[in-house]
C-alpha cells in the first residue's frame, strides 16, 4: 500500500456528523482518533483486523461502517457487513459495485450535504470534498433526529 493509499484509509469521520449519529454497538473501522461512540471498535492499531471479525458480529448489532477507501476496498466491507444493522458512511455514486450489492439491504438513505472527512496527523485538509457522501442505514428507525436536520432524509420506494 502507497502512503497516499494509506492516509486515504485513515480519514476519520467528520465530528459534527459522527455524534448526529449517535452511539452504536460497533465501529469496525475505527482508530485512536475516531469520533465515532461506539460499545466496541476494532481497530487495525490494535490488531484487530474488521473484516476478519465481521463473521462474529451478529445481525442485530447496530454498525457504523465508514470503510477505508483504498482501491477495492469499500465493496470487501460491504459483504462484510451487510448482515447487520449497518449505517454505511459512503461516496454517493450508484455506479459503482459496491453501490448494487448495498442496496437491496437499505432501508433509509441520509445525503450529507458537506463531508470534510478529518486527515490523519500530518496530511493537509483540502478544500471541501470532491464527491459527494451518504449515509446508507439498514432500518429508517436508526436515522437519528439529529441526522435528519443535518442531511436530507429519504426512505427507498421498492
């Protein structure tokens, strides 16, 4: 993995955006400077590798999934963690694999207006995001209420 791979992988969810969420039962992304409330982490830092642990976690378990974006990455975690009752922190882009295994499993969608992701120690912030995010939840009940005055709600017709 490139250094430029790397800090791509690190990026922290935003503050603002990480406490609308609210507290869940797992970040299986996170690391020492996560934003995110969560009962349990499993963190690379710690050795604890989250796509090798996702077959443990159980599909009632509240997840919040802000998955490394390094090359192919994103689609590892979606098959990971689509059993449970996931809020995916994603690029908005309907084009993409990853996008068509998601969605049969959505049950509410949250587009974030502004994402600026937090860079790992040492990495300069660019101005604003060059992709548009959403939050892709497993049930409509987990969109909190503070999402919903951050982002623009909207539940699947299927």
């Amino acid at each position: 993995m490139t250094d430029v791979e790397a800090d791509r992988d690190s990026w922290c969810t935003p503050r603002e955006l990480a406490l609308a969420i609210g507290p869940v039962d797992l970040d299986p992304c996170s690391n020492p400077r996560s934003h995110i409330v969560a009962a349990r982490t499993f963190s690379l830092e710690e050795g604890q590798d989250g796509l090798q642990l996702a077959r443990f976690v159980s599909r009632r378990m509240r997840t919040h999934v802000n998955p490394p974006y390094s090359r192919g990455s994103v689609i590892q975690w979606v098959h990971a963690y689509r059993h449970t009752r996931f809020d995916f922190l994603v690029r908005h882009d309907t084009r993409t694999e990853w996008w068509r295994e998601l969605w049969p499993y959505v049950g509410a969608m949250a587009s974030v207006p502004e994402c600026e992701f937090e860079p790992p120690p040492g990495v300069e912030q660019p101005p604003g995001s060059p992709f548009p995010h959403i939050l892709l939840y497993a049930s409509a009940s987990d969109v909190t209420d503070a999402v919903r005055a951050l982002c623009y709600v909207s539940i699947p017709s299927r």
